[in-house]
C-alpha cells in the first residue's frame, strides 16, 4: 500500500545524490505502471 510507496521514496530520497535523475523517473515510471497492473488485477 501506501507505505510501500512511502518506502521506496524514503530510500530514494536517501540514495538521491547517487542515483541519476533520469534513472529514478524511470523508476517512478515502472511503479506507476505497476501499481496501475496491480489495481486492476
């Protein structure tokens, strides 16, 4: 649920100075489009 997002953001947050920009909204790409999925299951 919410949490699980409130995690990986946390942990993104943490990580940001070594993740590249363009990776992460890569990332928020692929959990939208999964948490899109795993609503209309």
């Amino acid at each position: 649920g919410f949490g699980y997002l409130r995690h990986i953001h946390y942990k993104k947050k943490r990580a940001g100075l070594k993740l590249d920009k363009h990776l992460i909204s890569k990332l928020d790409k692929h959990l939208i489009s999964f948490k899109k999925v795993f609503l209309n299951q």
